[in-house]
C-alpha cells in the first residue's frame, strides 16, 4: 500500500510537485514547516478552483488534490511529532487543516465514510492543547488515512 500512496503523488501537476521538493529538501524544522504550509495552501487554491468549476471534476488537478492531501498528511504528522513548541502547535495545526479540507472535498465531491471516521480520529489526536497521541498511533493513522484518500480516485 505504501506505492499506491507513493507513485499517486507522481500524478500530481508541476507545481505542487516543486512545492513537495522544496519541503523534502529543507532540513530545518521550522523551515519545513513553512514549506509543508505552503504545499497545504496550493491545494486548498486548487480546491477552490475545483469548487468554481463544478463541471470538471475530473482531471489533473482533481488529481494533484487527492494525491497532494494523501501525501501531505503522513508528512505533516511526522513533522508533527518532530518539531516542539510553537513549531509543534503549527506542523500539527497544518495537517488538521489538511484532514478539514479532506472533509471539505468529500462534501463536494465523493463521500467515504473510512475516510471521515480515520480523519476525525487522527484530527482529535493531533491536539497540542490536549496532548499529542502516541506517536506510533498517529503515524498508522496518517498511513491509513492517506490509503483511503487515495482510494477516492478509483
């Protein structure tokens, strides 16, 4: 299951691959982060775009949005659990605006009842304020989660 979740992100477009490369690519935490927010911001343009075209739901950037939030999560929930502080609170704040807009295109597109159970729970385990879930727990989530995602394609 890792190279569906893996080989979908090569189908993703140009942009939003360059944006993946430069968060691979950075080794500062805080920097990563960055870098992870902005990816989370290009998929939510390409949301919103898919939104303002209900007609075409179909295509590469449909694509680049399932495939990037499918990526996206388990990074983020590493890079959650990698950071501290006020880094912490940003990378998991990050990947719970991931799992929202997963709900969002669900709402609008196609709903999956595996994907909102997994999300919901991996969001209430990414809660600084109420103390992150065990580490371990949240990675399997985020894998499991990111499979789901990108079964939404099929």
């Amino acid at each position: 299951m890792v190279e569906d979740v893996n080989s979908c992100i090569y189908e993703a477009n140009e942009d939003f691959l360059s944006y993946v490369e430069d968060l691979l690519n950075e080794e500062d935490p805080k920097e990563r982060v960055r870098k992870l927010s902005r990816a989370e911001g290009y998929l939510r343009y390409l949301f919103f775009e898919l939104v303002g075209h209900l007609k075409d739901w179909k295509g590469g950037d449909l694509r680049t949005l399932v495939c990037g939030l499918s990526y996206l999560i388990p990074l983020g929930v590493k890079l959650c659990y990698d950071t501290e502080d006020g880094v912490q609170e940003t990378a998991c704040g990050i990947v719970r605006d991931l799992i929202d807009l997963t709900f969002s295109l669900m709402r609008r597109w196609r709903g999956s009842e595996e994907v909102k159970e997994i999300g919901a729970e991996l969001w209430t385990k990414l809660d600084v304020e109420n103390g992150l879930a065990d580490r371990g727990e949240a990675e399997n989530l985020a894998f499991r989660l990111s499979s789901a995602i990108s079964r939404l394609l099929v």
